[in-house]
C-alpha cells in the first residue's frame, strides 16, 4: 500500500517562506509522478505544483508561478515544494499526490495545514 506523509505546514507571517515535504513509501519512486494540491475552506482541491518521475519536467498554477518550487530526490523517495513571499490567499490544506505512471493509478497524503497571517 503506498503511503504518503506530508510535513512542513504552520503558520507564517505574509511574505514568508515554508517547505513542505512528502515521504513516500513506495519501491520505486521514480515510477511516480508527483505533484502537490491545495484546498482552502468551501473551495476545490487545485493543482499547485507538478513534478515528472524523471523530476525534468516541472509545471505551476499561475497563482504560485515565480513563487514556488517543486523539487524531489529519486533516491530519498520524497517531494518538497519551497514557498516563498507567501500571502494570505495562499491558506490551505496542502496534499502531496502521486500517480503511478504504469497504471494511472492516484495516491494522497493527508494534508499539511499552510496558514498564512499576520
């Protein structure tokens, strides 16, 4: 069974910096493309960030592009998404996803909370 554990959410001031991390206990990770969500209360869960199971191919939501950074170490088995110049808008439920590239299969983690305050 594959899990996925986040870690990394808190409470920032407006214009801060968190990195959030993913664990993932899976045999090959590098058979995965990962990526990381976000659902604030009464919306939708939105893509963030997405990384390639090879890590060379990166894509952003317009809202956190030159803001944030999805990276991921093959051989650790885990995700990282670095944000900075957090805002407001940016409060969430953060979930790492990862889709098994042979199969189409989904996985997610359990959510990390990102709020974002003064």
């Amino acid at each position: 069974q594959v899990q996925l554990v986040e870690s990394g959410g808190g409470l920032v001031q407006p214009g801060g910096s968190l990195r959030l991390s993913c664990a993932a206990s899976v045999r090959v990770f590098g058979l995965y493309r990962m990526a990381w969500y976000r659902q604030a209360p009464g919306k939708q869960r939105d893509l963030v960030a997405g990384i390639s199971s090879g890590g060379g191919s990166t894509n952003y939501s317009d809202s956190v592009k030159g803001r944030f950074t999805i990276s991921r170490d093959n051989a650790k088995k885990t995700v990282s998404l670095q944000m900075n110049s957090l805002k407001p808008e940016d409060t969430a439920v953060y979930y790492c996803n990862a889709v098994y590239t042979l199969a189409g299969t989904q996985y997610w983690g359990q959510g990390t909370q990102v709020t974002v305050s003064s």
